[in-house]
C-alpha cells in the first residue's frame, strides 16, 4: 500500500473512503466531522441516525469504525472513527491507532482502492501533531489490506503539513 502526505481538505479528496475523525454520537459536530456532515449532506446524518438507532445506540465507542454513504462528497463511503482525547496523565496512543487499523479494516471490506485519513485526534482532541502523525504512519506503515493500494494522510495547514513531512522523514 502507498502512503501520500498530503496538505488539504480531506472533505476534498477524490477517494472511495473519507476518514471522518466523528464524535462518538454520530451526528456530526465540529471540526472535520461538521465538515464531512455539511459537505455530505443529509444523506450521511440520516444513515448515521439509523446507526444510533441500531447497533450504537450509546454512540460509537472509541477507535472502532464503522460506513455510511459518502452523501455528496467525492467518496464512495465514509467511515466514521472517535478518536480519543489526548492525555499527558494517561497513554491512549494504543486507541489512537485502533482508529487507523479499524478505519482500513472497514474500508478494506468495502473493497476500497483508496482511502483520505484527517489527523485523527490532533485537533480539538489535543493530540501533538508529532505524536499523532507518528500513530497514524506506525499502523499505515505496516498495514497489509487486501484491497487499499493508496492511503492517504491528508493535513490540514501548512504548519501542520511541514511537521507531518519531518517526523515521516525521520521514520
């Protein structure tokens, strides 16, 4: 599988899945879960609602995922991961790359060729963008899906870009 860095909108990305880093309710929010919401459109809330309605009806626990229609988006599908908070008292690194490894599982069962991933957790979840770009290449580095030839890391912001590029180098 190939690993593209890329600075960008992930809501943009021309793709069969788009990551969307959720909150564990479904029902969109702020950051990139608003955007891939109202990019989307009303198809991506309706069969997140069916969702909350069925199997997650405490919402979708932390680093787990789970597909929907991609709505409006230049995506086939979404698939929907709750990344964790970040803690210093507390390493919750191993839930972070549940996120990656969950979200490439789902999407490798859709028969997804490509896959456009934010960087889970590392805004308002507070993640070091380092740190968060180091989870995010360990479990995409040593990934073997049977369909996804191209994952792509998609950061927003050029600060955020030419930190991601330092630590992938350095790896």
């Amino acid at each position: 599988m190939e690993i593209e860095l890329v600075e960008g909108d992930v809501t943009e990305q021309r793709v069969d899945v788009i990551v969307n880093a959720a909150n564990s309710s479904l029902l969109g929010g702020g950051g990139v879960d608003g955007a891939i919401h109202r990019k989307g459109g009303p198809e991506i809330l309706a069969e997140t609602r069916m969702l909350r309605a069925s199997k997650y009806g405490r919402g979708l626990p932390i680093g787990q995922a789970v597909a929907t229609t991609a709505g409006r988006l230049p995506a086939r599908w979404v698939v929907h991961t709750v990344g964790p908070v970040h803690s210093v008292t507390e390493d919750r690194s191993e839930l972070l790359r549940a996120c990656y490894a969950n979200s490439l599982r789902v999407a490798d069962e859709l028969g997804a060729e490509s896959v456009a991933f934010p960087l889970i957790s590392a805004g308002i979840y507070r993640w070091p963008v380092d740190d968060a770009v180091r989870q995010a290449l360990t479990v995409l580095r040593a990934a073997e899906p049977a369909h996804i030839r191209t994952a792509t890391l998609v950061l927003f912001g050029a600060e955020t870009a030419a930190t991601a590029r330092a630590v992938a180098g350095h790896q």
